[in-house]
C-alpha cells in the first residue's frame, strides 16, 4: 500500500509511516522510488507484535503468530504460496 494509504489506516501522517518504514522495517522502496508499505507488517507493527513482526521479517510466513496477519488481510495464499 501506499505510504498515504497507510498513514490513513494507522491515524498517523505519512511522515511518521516512512519513519516506520526505515526504522522497523514494514516498507521496502525500490530504486529509490516512493515507499510501499506491507499490509501485514503494518497491521503487525500497530498490534505492537514484535514477535510476529521479526518472524515475518525473517521470511517465516507460516508461523502460527505469522499466518494470521496475511488470513486478516485476505493474502492467505502470499502465506502458504
């Protein structure tokens, strides 16, 4: 998502959502383009779940605290490809 999309969905400004991005990881920019967010590691990041946050981060998307993310996102099939 976009970091507007975001920053709407977490109550935040958009400044603080690139902060996130760069500070805890839940974005990726590419070749140096704008900031997109993950759906997952945002809503991950606003639970306050660090443990699910550093799984998904790690690659392990079918951990039980993991899966449930992408299921809330309807990206159950990004989880278990």
């Amino acid at each position: 998502m976009t970091t507007a999309e975001a920053a709407e969905q977490a109550n935040r400004t958009e400044r603080t959502i690139r902060m996130w991005c760069r500070d805890h990881d839940i974005g990726r920019r590419v070749a140096g383009g704008p900031w997109l967010v993950s759906r997952v590691a945002l809503a991950m990041y606003l639970n306050g779940d660090a443990a699910a946050l550093s799984a998904y981060l790690a690659g392990d998307r079918r951990r039980s605290r993991v899966w449930p993310y992408f299921a809330a996102e309807g990206l159950e099939e990004l989880a278990f490809g």
